[in-house]
C-alpha cells in the first residue's frame, strides 16, 4: 500500500511554494531599483575639467562600509591615481586624495561598498582632465546579476523559513491543546527550518561572491569568508542560525516548562537576526526605528506561523473526529505535551479545539494589532512622513502591505465573530452531532487558509520592501549602448536588432528594435538594461537602463572617454520570470 504524505508536509510545501513563487518578483527584478545608491559625487559624473581635483569623493543614499574594497581611480591604463587612506567624512561619504601628477585624461572611480542592508554595492563613475572627451552619464549600482538574483531568492527562503519556524514553535509551546496535529505540526516546522537554514546558507554564500566581485571562487575562500561575516553577517547569521537549530529541538524536548523556555529563545533568536540587518538601523530615531522592527518581525511570526499550524491542526483533527464514536463521556482536556497516551473520545476532541481556537484568537488578536502600530511607525520614519506614501515606490508598496494586512484582519474578525462562538467545547453536549462539528471546523480552516494567504502575499511584498531604498533617492536618468546586428531572442520568435555608433568625442548610441517574426517592429520585452565594461584593468562594471523611446525601442546615449574595447551585456527582460543576455565588444576610436 503506498504510503501518503504527511499533510502537515503537503501544507508546508504549498505554502513555501506559495511565497517563493510571488517572491521571484523582487528576485528579478533591476537591481539599481534596490539598496544604496550614488546621490552626489566630486567631481561630479560626467564632468569635464580644466585641472585635476586634488580629492575624489562619492556619496550614496545611506550609511555604507568599505571593509571590502571602498573607493578607488584609474587612468585609461588601468594605474591607480590615488594616494593615502580612504577618508570617511560622514557615515553615507567616501573621500580619497588623488596624486599630484595626474594630468589630462580619462579616469574612472571605482567603489565597492556594502549597505545597510547587507547588500553589496559595485561600480564606476567617470571624469575627464583637460581636453579629451567626456565621460558616461550615470553610476551604477550592482554586481554580479546571478549573484544578485541568487541572494534575493535565498534572502526569501530564509525570511519564510524563520517566520513559519518561530511561530509554529510558540504555537505548539503555549496554544495547542491535546496531542492530535502535534506530530504533523512539528514535521511542517521541521520543513521551515530546513527552509531557513537553506536560505541562510545561500545568502551568505552569495554576498561572498558579490562583495569580493570574484564569484564563485570567493565562496570557498577562508578569508573572503571572514571577511564578509565580519563586516556584514556575522552576529545576524548566527542569531539566525541559533534560532533555527533550538526551535526544531524544543519540539522535541518532553518536559514542557524547559520545552517553552528553548522554544521562546529560539523564536527570539530569530528576530534578533531581524534587528541586526536593514534599512531600519539607519533611521532616526534608531531606538524606535530597531524596536519597531523588532515587534514587527515577532508579531508577523507569532501571527502567519500560528495560522499555518492552526490549518494543520484543524486538518488532523477533523480526520480524527470523524473516525471516533460521537460521544461527549470523558472529555477531559488531554496533557498538550503527550504525544503517545491513549486514543481520546470525540468530546475532547472538540473540546481541547476550541480551547486552541480560542487562545490562538486571542493572541492572534494582539499580534494583528502590533504588526501595524508596529508598521505604520517603520513606514513613516522610512518616508519622512505620511506626505511620502503617495508617488513613492516604497509608499506605494507600503499602501500595498497596509491593504492586504487590512484584508487578512477583515478575514480574522469575520472568524472571531461568526465562526468562533460556533466553535466551542460544549458543541457535543448542546446536541449537535459529529457532522455538524466537522462542517463547522472545515468552514474555519477554509477561512483560516484564506487569512494564510493574504499574510503570503504580505510576506512578498515585504521581500519587495526590504529591497527598496525607503526616500526613492535616484540618480540622473538611465540610458543605453550600440552596434550593427541583428540577433534572435530564444524562447520567442522574435528577435533584436542592434544598431551602435561609437564616437569617442561625441555620444556613442545603441539603439535596440525588437522585431516579431515577420520583422515588424513588436512589444517583445517588459525592459532592457545594459552593462558596459570599462577598457581599464579593475575598474569596475557600470550598468545602465535602456530608455524606452517607442513601441519595441530602447535607446542609450553617452560619451565614452576611454579609447579600446569595451565589454556590453545587453539583458532583454521577456517576462517577469525570464530574461535573454546578449553580449558583444564596442571599440572606441
């Protein structure tokens, strides 16, 4: 006889499948629409100058570190120009002096920075001396876009995982009541801890290859990874790790005061991780800003990981009760902590549920309400303001968190009032027989997966939000880059043609046409974004995004200082989910 499932693994695999799929979003999405950002620089980028400055520096968005690299400048040949220690005139500057030397030319500055967010920041800015031609337009903002990409993607994992992990724990530890749904409970935290942990791994691998700029290599090197985990992981990943190994052993530890006691460090172990990395920490005031962030990772816990466990129970339980005879005699609540004694009789059943449903209400009640005191102070001091939520990104996606938190809590109440006082121990001895019970609890799990899939969605967009610089602080407009060839776009049948003039004392232009597979020109891609690779040994990539100009054309213009062969990546955005890269090499005369 084949063997079935476990339902609480069969709920924790659509659930974790649920999120990472909406998750993917933010995991594809432009990186330059995320994290620290250039806001200023000196010499302004782009500038042309009749003498050489004596100092350079660079200015992003938020507080950055530079134990990973910080600010360098190049000559055409790729020699370094600048002299003596970095500099770090406020928190969110870099600073460096240039020898005294340096004469006309082409020079580009290079910055590797780390954000608040842990997120590694990389690229190049450029200036001219003298009578040469002028530099590109626009900084950029990113690494590795794999890289990028695979940090997003175990940055979700890990978030979902740890969220499930901790308030599924606290949910066994002090709701529950009576042993049907314990082991089914405690196998699906199993399955979020695994999540967690995967996640965590993953993350920290990739901002080693993304901070050191030498990709995989970098992940199995000792010192790469010290340093990494010194200067951004270090104290979150263990607090995060710390937690995700004790939740899985308190439930399994048989004494139920030092059960609660692991339980609930371990949950708050895991918040901790929380506090200790993002945007918040670099708000004013810092003390609201961390203990905002705080109750609100414990609330939003306590809240999605107690209703994806109080669907399982509810599953296991409605199985049990329709195999027990419909009787009410002995219905004496069963110890919570035993997972072995003998079989109940349907009025425990019932009434050790709806002594479940009741106290998960209640808490669940409480924790509705701190997530958005909670929220709502994290959103105005990210914004400046209530003015700041309308024609912002992060407003926007914070309206867009507030609604759907709204909608689960309209859900919630619906539950607490019309189907809880349904609900109750006394069901049985009120006449009502088992059918009757069991339509009632299918009502409230079907209402309680709904709840679950609201707070889903509020989880991804959250993914969005934590990826999101909080003021919408961009630098000058994109553009993009050009030469003559036609190429097809897998997956479709269509394809892109390339036209690109490289002029060295003008703008050099690449136009790009998207053609269906008859040749007309046709809406074939959601965005196109471009990375050039500077002829400079150690320079960093500059990435740009191609400006839509028509239906299926993108278009990038800028001057190019440098003479020699520069690397570009053309990457077509086809869907959400899906882009095509093209790569080709551009001379400048």
């Amino acid at each position: 006889m084949k063997r079935r499932r476990p339902t609480s693994l069969r709920v924790a695999l659509v659930v974790i499948a649920a999120v990472l799929s909406v998750i993917s979003g933010p995991v594809f999405a432009s990186p330059a629409d995320a994290h620290a950002i250039v806001v200023a620089s000196s010499p302004t980028d782009g500038s042309r100058l009749d003498a050489a400055p004596s100092s350079v520096s660079v200015t992003f968005s938020e507080d950055v570190t530079t134990e990973l690299g910080g600010l360098e400048v190049r000559d055409a040949t790729g020699a370094r120009v600048d002299i003596g220690e970095l500099r770090r005139p406020t928190r969110t500057q870099l600073e460096i002096d240039l020898r005294s030397d340096v004469g006309s030319g082409a020079y580009v500055t290079s910055y590797r920075v780390v954000g608040v967010d842990d997120h590694t920041i990389v690229g190049s800015l450029t200036f001219t001396v003298g009578d040469v031609t002028q530099p590109y337009g626009r900084a950029g903002a990113t690494g590795d876009p794999s890289w990028e990409c695979a940090a997003a993607a175990s940055r979700g994992g890990m978030y979902l995982g740890s969220l499930l992990a901790a308030g599924g724990t606290l949910f066994l530890m002090g709701i529950l009541r009576g042993p049907i749904g314990r082991r089914e409970s405690r196998r699906a935290i199993d399955v979020a801890v695994v999540v967690g942990l995967i996640g965590l791994v993953g993350w920290c691998a990739a901002e080693v290859a993304l901070a050191t700029g030498r990709g995989a290599q970098a992940i199995t090197d000792p010192a790469a990874i010290e340093v990494v985990l010194r200067e951004t992981m270090g104290w979150p990943a263990i607090a995060t790790l710390v937690g995700l190994i004790a939740v899985p052993i308190a439930t399994r530890v048989h004494e139920p005061t030092a059960a609660q006691v692991v339980g609930f460090y371990g949950a708050v172990s895991i918040w901790l991780g929380y506090l200790l990395w993002g945007h918040p920490r670099s708000w004013e005031p810092t003390w609201l800003a961390v203990t905002a962030d705080g109750l609100h990772a414990a609330a939003a816990s306590v809240w999605f990981g107690g209703l994806a466990a109080l669907a399982i129970v509810l599953g296991q339980r409605s199985k049990a009760l329709a195999s027990l005879p419909a009787t009410d005699a002995q219905r004496a609540t069963v110890d919570p902590a035993a997972d072995n004694q003998g079989a109940p009789t349907s009025g425990a059943v019932v009434e050790t549920t709806a002594r479940t449903v009741v106290t998960f209400s209640q808490v669940a009640a409480v924790s509705l309400v701190a997530v958005w005191i909670a929220g709502l102070a994290m959103a105005l001091l990210a914004l400046d303001g209530p003015s700041r939520l309308v024609g912002t990104r992060y407003g926007t996606l914070v309206l867009l968190k507030t609604g759907l938190v709204g909608a689960a809590v309209a859900v919630a109440a619906w539950n607490r009032r019309t189907l809880l006082p349904n609900i109750t121990g006394n069901a049985m001895a009120d006449g009502d027989d088992t059918s009757t019970v069991l339509d009632r609890w299918r009502q409230l799990r079907r209402s309680v997966l709904v709840e679950a899939g609201l707070l889903v969605l509020v989880v991804a967009v959250t993914g969005v939000l934590v990826a999101t610089p909080p003021r919408d602080v961009e630098p000058a407009a994109p553009q993009t880059q050009p030469i003559e060839h036609i190429v097809p776009i897998d997956g479709t049948q269509g394809s892109v043609r390339i036209r690109a003039t490289a002029v060295r004392d003008g703008d050099t232009t690449i136009e790009l046409t998207y053609l269906d597979q008859t040749g007309q020109q046709a809406e074939l891609v959601q965005s196109v974004a471009v990375k050039l690779q500077p002829p400079v040994e150690g320079a960093a990539p500059i990435e740009r995004d191609a400006r839509r100009v028509g239906p299926g054309q993108y278009q990038w213009t800028g001057a190019a200082p440098i003479p020699g062969t520069w690397r570009v990546t053309i990457t077509s955005r086809v869907t959400q989910f899906e882009q095509k890269t093209t790569t080709f090499d551009l001379t400048i005369p």
